[in-house]
C-alpha cells in the first residue's frame, strides 16, 4: 500500500481519526478540515471508512533491526520511534561504527574496548576513580539497568570537563513514566 494514501492531503502528516472528504475528494484530518474547507470547498463529509482503515492499518516498528518487535498504528509509529527502547545508539569510540541498542552498547564497550562496567546503585553516593586517559566510561544503575556514560575532557592546569549523559531513546524522558535522573558531583 501506498502510504501516502495515509496522510493529510492539506497538512501531509498521517491522518488520525475522524477523516474528512471535501466535496472535490481530498481527505484530510479533523484539525484540516477548517482550513481546508475554505481553500476547496465545504470539507464536512466524516468518512467511517476511513477512520477503520487509519485506525487499523499497523506497521513494524522502525527499529524491527535492532530488536524492538512491536506493530504499531500507522498514525502512532512516528511517536514510538522516538520514545523506543531499542532506539540505536552509536560507540562513543572515534572511529568505532558499533549500531545498536543502549543494552548491547554495554557488551559491545566491554567485549570491543575493554572497558569495564561500572554498576552503581542509586541513591547512595559513590566513588568513582576515572583516569584521564579513557576519556569516556561507562555506567549502569542496578536497579533499572540504565546506562550512563560519563566523559572526561582536560582543560588545562588542574581542570577536567565531566559530563554524565543517560543513552536513552530522545523522545524517551518526555514519557510520564520515564525516570528522571539527577547526580552531585564533588572532587577530591
């Protein structure tokens, strides 16, 4: 199927339910159909039909590659893909062209750079020693095995740069039920 066919004639995104005809046959979403309306004529004929065949059409997630095995309502697909948890990440590595998913980015640094994992628990404090010269180390949280990497960059006379990044899909912390992290650091 084209799908093409799936989308706002008006606005071009996939069309959600309630679909709209106008009287010369473009079909466009309920948020169009205002606008619509005025460019081509009256655009108030609701096809049923339409909202089964939107309301049903399903597609393999984008990241079916990487592991994620759900099928999705056309019109959600692009939402998921934000938010999915098998969302590929790349190695920190300069040079490394390791694809794939947060969990397999933490087998591939230890079994492809001999870096070692480092486990922490939440909520309780934690010393780390991080040399300079590995300019990146990776973390995971006990509890939800979320991984972390922490980057070291040298600034000169007695300065290091420290960033800690959570590796999670970018739509991911916009979720009512994604964790939110927060950390303190202090140097020694």
């Amino acid at each position: 199927m084209d799908m093409a066919l799936l989308h706002c004639q008006t606005c071009f995104l996939p069309l959600k339910p309630s679909v709209f005809k106008c009287e010369a046959g473009h079909v466009v979403c309920g948020y169009c159909r205002g606008a619509h309306g005025e460019a081509c004529g009256r655009a108030d004929t609701h096809c049923p039909e339409l909202d089964a065949v939107v309301g049903g059409t399903k597609v393999p997630c984008a990241y079916r590659d990487f592991g994620c095995d759900r099928f999705l309502v056309y019109h959600g697909a692009a939402e998921h893909k934000r938010a999915c948890p098998w969302m590929p990440c790349s190695c920190p590595q300069p040079g490394c062209a390791f694809l794939g998913p947060p969990a397999a980015l933490l087998d591939h640094c230890s079994a492809e750079h001999s870096r070692p994992i480092i486990q922490v628990r939440y909520g309780r404090p934690w010393a780390l020693s991080l040399p300079l010269a590995q300019r990146w180390h990776v973390v995971v949280g006990q509890e939800d095995r979320s991984v972390f990497l922490v980057s070291l960059a040298d600034l000169g006379v007695a300065a290091t740069a420290v960033s800690l990044l959570c590796v999670r899909p970018d739509g991911a912390v916009a979720l009512p039920a994604a964790p939110h992290f927060w950390c303190k650091l202090s140097v020694e």
